[in-house]
C-alpha cells in the first residue's frame, strides 16, 4: 500500500531548505506576537530552529535511504528524527493553544489545524485515542512510518471524528503552520513613496 500525505490544496509553496524557512519562522512569530502573550512570539523562533535539525535529518535520511551499507544509520537517524519530531509537535501544540485561549482572532486561521494537532498529540503524549463522547480512555499508540524520497517522519493516529486512521508527518503540519502564519499577503509591505 503506497501512503500519501497530500497537502491541502490552499496551502502555499513553502520552501524545503531552512535558510528560507527561517525567515518564514521569524514572521510567524511577529504575526502571532500580540502583548499578551509576548512569549508567543519566542516559542514560534524556538521551534524555527529546532526544526533546522530535523531537515538536515530528513535529508540525510531521503539520500541513504535506498543504499544498504547504510542500513545501520538509516535506522539511528529514523528513530532520532522521529523522537525529535515528537517533541517539536507538542512544542507546536502548546504554541497554538496559548493562541486560542489568549488571542481568539489569531486563533481562528488556525482552528482547522489545532483539530489536526489535537487527533495528534493525544495518542503522542497520552496513548490513547483522541477524546470524544465515543472515545474516552481507549489506549492508542500511533504507527509510524517514513518517506524515503524526503526523508520525512509521520505517524498514523486514528481519528475519532472520521472513525479512520490518518496520516501525519511532522514537516507536513509545519508546512500547514508556516502557510497559515507567515505567507503573502499576510506581511505585504507598504510601497515606498519613492516607488511611484
């Protein structure tokens, strides 16, 4: 069975490599910063770069994925990269829910995206399922899996809400994130009066 994580259509094109994502990073947090919860705004740089590590990985994941004599590495990597990326989407989770219970008009370009860190992290950090009326207390553990063309990680976690196992990788929900907070035309810039 081929697994596929195809990004939503409104998604914009963001860059791969970190020197670019870096920037995009820094204007997330300028456009979540608000007074307050200034330290919004840090947790948003923080995970910027503690994502640096992660790409590197990814990407000396995807080139010795399919040689052999790397086998022992390749292993190492994936677990590492894995465990990492765990971490770094609660991280992400907090951040978007400090968002919802202090900046409520921030929050609603992220709303969709908080339901997908939610069906996430619950079996992540609890091993169970994510809370429903139908669903309390069931244990839970994601599988996970990875792309060798990337070098991606992402787990498969039921969802409660569609009654179906979902995909999710760790660069994917960042991708959506960055998307939402840091793309055109959220930060267009005034022309100069130089520039008419």
């Amino acid at each position: 069975m081929q697994l596929t994580v195809d990004p939503p259509r409104w998604l914009s094109n963001v860059p791969s490599d970190y020197e670019n994502r870096k920037q995009l990073w820094i204007r997330s947090g300028l456009w979540l910063s608000f007074n307050e919860g200034p330290f919004v705004t840090l947790g948003v740089e923080s995970l910027g770069y503690a994502e640096r590590q992660l790409l590197e990985w990814e990407k000396r994941i995807a080139l010795i994925a399919n040689d052999r004599a790397y086998r022992a590495e390749l292993e190492s990597l994936i677990m590492e990269c894995a465990a990492h990326s765990i971490l770094w989407v609660f991280g992400l989770y907090e951040i978007v829910r400090v968002v919802k219970d202090t900046n409520p008009s921030k929050f609603e370009a992220l709303k969709e995206l908080f339901q997908k860190l939610e069906i996430l992290r619950m079996p992540l950090a609890k091993y169970e399922v994510k809370r429903t009326p139908k669903y309390r207390d069931t244990p839970h553990y994601p599988t996970g899996f990875w792309f060798a063309e990337s070098g991606s990680v992402g787990w498969q976690v039921f969802n409660p809400h569609a009654e179906a196992v979902q995909p999710f990788t760790r660069t994917g929900i960042a991708n959506e994130f960055l998307s939402i907070t840091a793309t055109e035309p959220i930060f267009q810039v005034a022309p100069r009066s130089t520039d008419f």
